[in-house]
C-alpha cells in the first residue's frame, strides 16, 4: 500500500514538470495607443498593429524629396519678401514678424538643403520654377510688393505673405499623408505650426491698419 502511494505521487509530480506553463497576457498586446494630432486637431486612439504602420521610416519617398526641394524655393521667395520689410514697411509689429520669419525660415532652407545633400541630390536654383507651386507671388505681385512704402506695404505685404503660407500649409499637409521620413514629417509639423500662428498674427495686423 505504501509502495503504491508512493508511485501516484511520483506519477503525479513527474506530469507538473513536463506541462507546460500557459505564458502570462503580454499587457501591452491589446492596450490602445494615443496618437497626437497635427495642429489643430484632437489626438486619436488606435491599436497597436495600426499604430506600428504609423511610425515614419529613416528611408524618404518621393513625396518627401518634392517636399523638400519645392519648399527651398518657396521658404527663399518668403524671405526676399521678409526682406523688403525693414526699409519699406511702417507697422512696428510687421517688422517683427518679417524678422521671425527669416529667423525661422533661413535655418529651415540650410537643413533642407543638406538632406538632399545626404540624400545625393542637389538643392534647386534660387529662381526655379515654382508656377504650380501653391501660395508663390507672381513676378508681378513681388514688384509691386518691392515698389509699395508704409501702409501700402505692409497691406500687400499681409496679403501675399498670409497666401504664401496657407500654401506652405498645403504642401505640409500633402508630405504629412504622402511622406515616409521621419525628419521630414519633423519639418512638415514645424512649418505647419509656426506658419499657422504667423498667418493669425497678420490678420490681426490687417484689423489695425
């Protein structure tokens, strides 16, 4: 009787060792992930297999290198307009922004520039075409822009500027769902932000001129 009550036992301990243990949930398998949204939008929550086709790649796509060399020539085109605003305009506020516009966009040109030096491309020349780019001012509209003074100048320079960046504005958008480049994206959101604030300090400009 005892042999035998020994032999269960054994039996017994031998079948725990050899099952194998169920492994523990993973408690990150099914949690939701917070995505932020662009600006101006509300952040969203998404699973983790769509959150993982989400992150941008080191590798650029066509949609990133267009980005990039349309808006070099279209950042230089807002600082020969910057440009003009010390010495032409009148409204003490326009100078300021005219001035954060160079502070930001000549840093933004000279990165741009060396990505498509590290991608194995050459930058676009200064007066490249730019017809089908969104938000450019015509030959035209930039001498009457370099021929205006004082009130004058800084209306048309509002004018221009604000359409300027609500085409920078579309182009961002454009990368942002095209793109793969993480640093691109990067730059996409600055430009989106920093130019967003800018267009709502010019409106507010033109309401006191």
């Amino acid at each position: 009787m005892r042999v035998a009550l020994i032999v269960v036992i054994a039996a017994l301990s031998l079948g725990a060792c050899s099952a194998d243990p169920e492994p523990a949930p993973s408690p990150q398998a099914s949690a939701p992930v917070i995505v932020p949204g662009r600006p101006g939008e509300v952040a969203r929550t998404v699973s983790p297999s769509e959150a993982a086709t989400m992150v941008p790649a080191p590798t650029p796509n066509a949609a990133d290198v267009t980005y990039v060399q349309k808006m070099v020539v279209h950042h230089r085109q807002a600082l020969d307009m910057a440009s003009l605003a010390p010495t032409r305009g009148e409204h003490v506020r326009l100078k300021s922004l005219a001035s954060r516009i160079k502070d930001s966009q000549g840093p933004e040109i000279q990165f741009m520039i060396s990505w498509l030096q590290q991608q194995g491309l050459k930058a676009p020349e200064h007066h490249a075409e730019h017809d089908a780019m969104p938000g450019m001012a015509t030959p035209e509209q930039m001498e009457a822009l370099k021929a205006a003074s004082g009130k004058e100048f800084d209306r048309l320079f509002i004018q221009l500027m604000t359409t300027h960046h609500q085409g920078a504005l579309k182009m961002s958008e454009q990368v942002l769902t095209s793109g793969s480049h993480i640093r691109i994206e990067e730059l996409a959101n600055d430009v989106s932000a920093g130019q967003s604030a800018e267009i709502r300090r010019m409106q507010e400009m033109l309401a006191e001129l």
